[in-house]
C-alpha cells in the first residue's frame, strides 16, 4: 500500500471545554487542542497498515494556525508527512466546504491507495465528512469499520459494524474508510518519537496553495451551503407518570381521555 492519507482535526479537550450558553457555542479559548480521538484510531489503522505493507502515511487537517500542533503530534505517533489547510478563507466552513476543500487537497497531494476518517468528530459530530470527501474524490467508501481483515495494494477487506448486524466487506482500491473506536487502541509516541516531530516540517497550504484545484467560491463560509443561526440547549423535561386503575373498560377510557386531552389522538369521525 504506497500512500494513505488521514485526515484529522483539531477539537477542544471535551473534559475541560467551556461552552458559551449566550453566544450558543463552544468557547475554544477555554481548553487546548488535541487531535479528535476517533482520528487517533484512523492514524493507528493508517500506520499498522503501513507497517504490515510498507509505503507512508500523510495527515491532513484543515484548522486554525493552532491546529499544527495536532499535525506536529500526528508525526510523532507515525504520520510520515504532515500538511495543514490553514486560511482565513477556509473559516466558517460547513461539512459541504469542509469536505470539498480536504478532497481538493488531497487531489493535490497525489496518488494514493487508501484514506482513513475517524466516524465523526467529538465537537461537530456529524460524522458527514469522511463519506463527502469519498464522493468529492469519486471513490467508493465504507463507514463505521471496526476491523481490517486483510489488505494488499489492489482491494481492502474490513468489517463494518452498523446498529443490527456486522458485515464483511471487500472494497477495490483506492478507497475511503471511517473507523470507529473498536479499530484499535491508538499507540503513545515515545520521548524519541516527540523530539524527532519536534524538528519536523510542517507544510502549511493556503488557499492560494490549492487554487489550481479548488473553486475559491467554495470555501469557507462562503461556499457553505449551511447557515446557522442559533445553537440551543434543550431543557431537560423529566418524565411524567400517571396511574390509571378501574377495570378494563374504565381504564382504557380514561388512558384514551389522557391522550386526548394531550393533543395525541386525531378527533373521532
Ligand atoms: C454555517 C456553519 C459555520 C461553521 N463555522 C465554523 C467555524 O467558524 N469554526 C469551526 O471550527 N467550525 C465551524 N463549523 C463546524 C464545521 O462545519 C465542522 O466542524 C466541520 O465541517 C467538520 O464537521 P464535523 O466536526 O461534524 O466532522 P465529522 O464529519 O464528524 O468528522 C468525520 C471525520 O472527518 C475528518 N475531518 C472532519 N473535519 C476535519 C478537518 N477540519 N480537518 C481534517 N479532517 C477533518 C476527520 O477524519 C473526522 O474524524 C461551522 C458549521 C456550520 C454549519
């Protein structure tokens, strides 16, 4: 397997995040950036794979300028090459922007075999990203794999687990996977490995580094398709319990009155 990219992101520490009830999101500025857990098991799979079949591993986040010490750290935990989409015209993108400018990136890393998402992420949490990228690149995907069962440079066989059943599913390659934590148990990087990163070069690309392959007008806020415009908390309502007690006939009047009374039932014709 010549080349496996992994995309990963940067999100707050979730323990230690604040979140700005008034503005309706995530206060950043309230704890430090780490690589997306779910991406840990991505770079895992990527470096076993790379260990199994030789070839190299490239990370790609899009994020703020901070965001470089999550490539940095992707380095020391086996990436071969890390590249950081970094731009104010990147900012405020949706999953639609976030994924197209990823996917034009990657066309314009080159050839590979093989990239590896995480499911989702533990701030956005759509888990959209990964299967957008896969349909941008025109390549065929498979979400939510817990297992790699085999692989050589032609196909990937992986086990997919979905809420009712498993699957085992052969896919030709190049290919999209998402993996879930079930995948492994992503390695620490040794005191070696994090001095080694330390020195290492981080390639920053702007949106001028992309523009051969990316539409300006569909990055960032600009190209979202998505407007948000309030992020609420649900309350939480507690749940209500009422005992209905008589014989059969007096109790399923009053449970019909109930629900009746509640809006529930459409009115009798
Ligand atoms: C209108 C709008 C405006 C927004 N503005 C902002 C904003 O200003 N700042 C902001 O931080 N967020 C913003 N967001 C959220 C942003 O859309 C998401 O963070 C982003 O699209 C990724 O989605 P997700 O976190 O749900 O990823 P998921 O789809 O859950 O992630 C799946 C996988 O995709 C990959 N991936 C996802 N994102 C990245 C990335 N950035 N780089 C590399 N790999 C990645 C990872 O492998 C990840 O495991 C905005 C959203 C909307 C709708």
């Amino acid at each position: 397997m010549a080349h496996i990219i992994v995309p990963i992101k940067q999100v707050p520490d979730m323990e230690r995040v604040k979140f700005d009830t008034e503005a309706g999101r995530i206060d950043r500025s309230s704890a430090s950036g780490e690589i997306n857990p779910f991406d840990l098991n991505a770079l895992e799979a990527a470096v076993q794979l790379k260990e199994k079949l030789g070839g190299t591993v490239t990370t790609i986040s899009m994020g703020p300028a901070q965001a470089e010490s999550s490539v940095r750290d992707s380095l020391a935990r086996g990436a071969d090459r890390g590249v950081l989409l970094a731009d104010k015209a990147f900012a405020g993108a949706d999953t639609w922007a976030t994924s197209y400018t990823l996917a034009s990136a990657i066309k314009k890393l080159g050839d590979y075999d093989l990239i590896v998402c995480g499911e989702k992420t533990v701030d956005g949490d759509t888990g959209q990203v990964g299967p957008e990228i896969a349909e941008w690149l025109n390549i065929p995907h498979v979400a939510y794999v817990s297992a790699v069962r085999d692989a050589n440079d032609k196909t990937i066989t992986v086990t997919c687990d979905m809420e009712s059943a498993s699957y085992g599913i052969e896919s030709p390659l190049p290919a999209l996977l998402t993996v879930t934590k079930d995948i492994n148990v992503p390695r620490l990087p040794s005191f070696a490995d994090k001095m080694k990163a330390r020195k290492a070069e981080i390639e920053k690309w702007s949106a001028a580094d992309i523009a051969d392959v990316a539409d300006p007008a569909n990055l960032g806020l600009k190209g979202s398709p998505t407007r948000l415009n309030k992020v609420i908390i649900p309350s939480e309502e507690g749940r209500k319990g009422e005992m209905f007690r008589g014989n059969l006939d007096e109790a399923t009047t009053k449970v019909a009155d109930a629900l009746q009374s509640l809006g529930l039932l459409g009115s009798a014709k």
